[in-house]
C-alpha cells in the first residue's frame, strides 16, 4: 500500500520548536520530489516547502530560515525542523508526492502555536 503518514506535531509555545515527520511506504521518497503544505484556520491550503530528489530545498519566505526539511533515505522519512514557531504558523501540515498520475496526501497533524 502506497501511502505517506505525517506525526509529530502538538501544542507549543511561541518561540518553541517542532519537528514533524513524514515517513512513506510503497514508495522511496528519494526518487521523488516531496512537499510540505499547511492549512490554517479558515486559510486555503499553502506549499511552504519542497524536496527535490537530489536533496535540494525550497522554502517559502515565510518559513525561510526557521524550518529546515531533511531526509532520511534509510528510514524512508523525511523531516520538517520548525523552529522559532509563531503562532500563524498554527495549521494542519501535510506531506505530499506525485506518484505517477495520482496526488499522494497524508492524514495531517495539527500544530498549534499558542501561549
């Protein structure tokens, strides 16, 4: 079964960090370009962050220099580091790949950055 299952978010405190995975199965994540979304609280769905298959990264500005994606090849894992968390980066985040013709999606896990 093809699949990718996010975990790893909660409740943090502004200025806190989260490290959220995505580990997929059926697939090898290193042969894919994958991505990281968000969704906020009556927000449309965001692309905030990619990994290409060579391990090149891309962020949005909002994010640059606070979170850091990674991945592990030997775990079929990919990582997202949030640090400095704020709280408008409270929102269900979701990993995603395009295998062939269909548009992989994880369950989500919700972050939510409040004092």
């Amino acid at each position: 079964q093809v699949q990718l299952v996010e975990s790893g978010g909660g409740l943090v405190q502004p200025g806190g960090s989260l490290r959220l995975s995505c580990t997929a199965s059926g697939i090898n994540i290193s042969e894919y370009t994958m991505h990281w979304y968000r969704q906020g609280p009556e927000k449309q769905r965001e692309l905030f962050a990619n990994i290409f298959s060579d391990g090149v990264t891309y962020y949005l500005d909002s994010v640059k220099g606070r979170f850091t994606l990674s991945r592990d090849n030997a775990k079929n894992t990919m990582y997202l580091q949030m640090n400095d968390l704020k709280p408008e980066d409270t929102a269900v985040y979701y990993c995603n790949t395009v295998w062939g013709a269909r548009d992989l999606w994880g369950q989500g896990t919700q972050v939510t950055v409040s004092s």
